[in-house]
C-alpha cells in the first residue's frame, strides 16, 4: 500500500510541475468540448464518424446502453490496462478529460443538433456542409489538445503503447486499430449479416466520413498545429517532426526535479524553436 501511495504522488507532482499547467490544462478540457460538437457534427451529418466513435456508437446502440456511458467505460478499461503495462506518462489530466468528457458532450450536441436539421437532412448539400465543419471543427480541437500535451486520449495511448511493444512505426499500428474497432463495430452490431445479406444501408456510423477522418485528419491538424494551435499555446512547432503526438510523448512528463530552477524550465525545453 505504501508503495502504491508513493506512486500515486510521484504521478500528481509530475502531472502538476510542468510548464504553464493551468493554462494547458483549461485549453486541454476546452479542446474536448470542441471536440464532442465537431464528433456529433460528423454523425448528424449521416457521413459516418471516426473508427473509434462508430465501434463505440454501434456497440452502444446494440446493447441499449447510451453512448457517452459505453464510451467512458471502453476509455477507462483501455486507460487502466495502458498505465499498468505502459509508461505513466502517457497519461494524464488531458486523458482524464477525453475519457469523461468526449462521449457525453457529442451525444449532447448531437440530440440538439439532430431535432435542428431534422427537417433539412435530405439535402445532399447540408450534409456535406455539416461534414466539412465537423472535420475543421475536429482538426482543431485534436491539435489544441495535442498542443496542450497533458497527456493523450486513451485510443491513442493504446496505439503507442502497441507501437512501442512491436516496434512497428505507430502510423501502421494506428491504421490496424482503425480497421480493428471499425469491423468490430460492424460485427457486434449486425452490420456483417447486413454486409453478407445485400442491405449496405443497415450499417451505421461507418461512411465516407470515416475514410476523410483517415486520412485527411493528420493533415489538418498539422495545419491547424501550425496557424492557430502553436500560437495559442505560444509553442514553435515548424521544426519537430510531423508526429507531433511522438514529440508529445517524448517530453510528456518532468520527473525528478530538484531545484527550483528547473521546475520552471518549460516541458517543451528540448523542442527546437520554443518560445519562452
């Protein structure tokens, strides 16, 4: 019990020493409210959602559970199995934040927003509006929480825990994640006995929606990383690598500090062109 208590504090003061934390860590929480909006615009959109949210939408749909419920457990159980066998580091009050807070403000956007454009929804046009804005709205709010850099959502942190252990470059083990939760979705919710009987229309969630989130949201947030993000949070990020969640992961946490000095020292002081 002893040891367990030295853990838990050695984590807090960690969590809590690094660079400007208050200012993170509001942009952090502020970052996944914008999220759960630009989420529930995809999926009012009828274009399909990001592989993760559509597993946790068909699931949730299928065992008569809400969704922002399922996806607070689905995140907790990933989280506690990451920080048992992973690094603590990949953890923190960011990923506390996109744990609770992702699934319960996209399924309330989403009842707001779904009695809203009800009527209007057998526009082709409207529907790629709201696709559009929810992808910009997206790419924003991950590259301010990446911004942030206090701590990871616990997807991702599955994914670079993966990664490490198999040494295989994390963009692939992200693509077989993807692929992963996205057949699970479909096979736990009757979407392969729709696929298998002809009826293409009976699989939800998933879409074109999900292939531009594929691909397209690296891009955009780098973009977003670089005009507004890095700005905001008064951080360089045109010479670190197009990873920017590896870089994240590499200066996460600052351990050990035993002078005032360098508890001031920015969590960002080995990133090239950092501005203090």
């Amino acid at each position: 019990m002893t040891k367990i208590r030295k853990e838990a504090y050695s984590y807090i003061k960690d969590m809590f020493i690094q660079h400007n934390m208050v200012k993170r860590t509001v942009f952090s929480v502020l970052s996944v409210l914008i999220m759960g909006f630009g989420i529930a615009l995809f999926s009012v959109s009828g274009f399909g959602v990001d592989p993760f949210t559509s597993m946790n939408m068909n699931i949730a749909s299928a065992i008569g559970m809400r969704f922002g419920t399922y996806q607070l457990i689905i995140n907790l159980s990933i989280l506690i199995f990451v920080i048992i066998v992973a690094h603590r580091g990949l953890a923190g009050v960011g990923t506390i934040a996109n744990m609770i807070g992702v699934g319960y403000t996209c399924e309330f956007f989403q009842g707001i927003m779904s009695n809203a454009f009800e009527p209007y929804l057998s526009s082709l046009s409207l529907r790629i509006v709201l696709l559009a804005i929810g992808m910009a709205v997206i790419s924003f709010s991950s590259s301010l929480f990446f911004t942030a850099n206090v701590g990871v959502g616990p997807y991702d942190a599955l994914g670079f825990m993966l990664s490490n252990a198999t040494h295989i470059p994390f963009k692939w083990v992200r693509v077989a994640t993807d692929f992963s939760v996205i057949f699970i979705g479909i096979v736990l919710s009757g979407g392969l006995q729709a696929i298998l009987s002809g009826d293409f229309s009976a699989i939800k969630n998933v879409g074109i929606g999900t292939i531009i989130n594929a691909f397209c949201l690296g891009p955009f947030v780098n973009f977003f990383n670089a005009k507004v993000s890095s700005k905001i949070m008064n951080v360089d990020y045109e010479r670190i690598s197009r990873d920017v969640a590896f870089f994240m992961i590499k200066g996460a946490m600052v351990k050990n500090l035993g002078t005032l000095a360098e508890v001031k020292a920015p969590v960002f002081a080995n990133a090239p062109g950092f501005r203090s």
